[in-house]
C-alpha cells in the first residue's frame, strides 16, 4: 500500500494543494478560495495544475489533514464514485474518486476551495459545488482524472 493509499484509508489526506494518486504521484492545484467575502459567490472556480510534487515533502512540510465526507455519489457509468467534502478547517475542500470496489484513485486536495457539498454529472463532466455555492467543473475523461 502507497503512502497517498495508507493515509486514505487512515481518514486522512495531505494537507498541501495537489492532485494525489494511489501511486504515490502528485501535481500541484491552484485554487481560488471563494471564501464568504467573496464577490463572486456562485460562480466557476478558477482551477489549473502546477508542477510535479513529492508527496513525502507535501506530508513533511504540510503535513496530514482528517478527511470529512459530505457526499458520495456513483459515478453514471458504474465504473466508481465520486465523493467530496472538506477538512478540519473550514476554508479545505477535497474531491476524490473510488473505484466500483471503493477503493481510492486519487483525491485533490484545496487548502483555499471551501468544502464541496454535492456533485452533479454532464457526460464526462462532474461539476462539483462547494458550500458557497460555488462550481468547480472537470472533465473526468481528462488523463489527469481517469
């Protein structure tokens, strides 16, 4: 078992902006964070990949956070599910996928998104709204998040 895997299952996830996989790879996210005071509540979230990290830095530096679900919802082809909610602050958002078996794939972690509330589906898109009813679109046929 990984050491992205191992946390998973622990309940916990790191605690810096990134793309985690299973396979102990990571990329870093850039996320706007919507927060109250926001003017653009309701709106897209500004989302971008950034450089390879280490994940054995990110849990150093950062270190680990407790996974908090709010929803989990299949995914329409049957291939897995999705699931998402937040952290132990309230400004900490993650999205994960599972496989059918329940098993993770990866999970995305967002110091800044607000925690995810619920998930709809559009084809391959999920669209992801957060508590401040902001929207986080990915195309989940994107290699990044098969």
């Amino acid at each position: 078992m990984g050491r992205i895997e191992g946390l998973w299952a622990g309940g916990e996830m790191p605690l810096f902006d990134g793309l985690y996989r299973v396979d102990d790879t990571a990329l870093q996210l850039h996320v706007e964070g919507p927060g109250a005071y926001h003017p653009d509540a309701g709106q897209p979230i500004p989302f971008r990949f950034g450089e390879a990290v280490d994940v054995e830095w990110a849990i150093e530096e950062c270190g680990v956070d407790a996974v908090d679900t709010w929803f989990e919802s299949p995914l329409p082809d049957g291939s897995g599910w999705l699931t998402g909610g937040g952290g132990g602050m309230g400004n900490i958002g993650h999205l994960a996928r599972l496989d059918a078996d329940r098993s993770l794939r990866w999970v995305a972690v967002m110091f800044c998104s607000n925690p995810f509330m619920t998930v709809l589906h559009e084809g391959t898109r999920a669209v992801f709204v957060n508590d401040w009813w902001n929207r986080l679109t990915l195309d989940l046929a994107d290699p990044a998040f098969v």
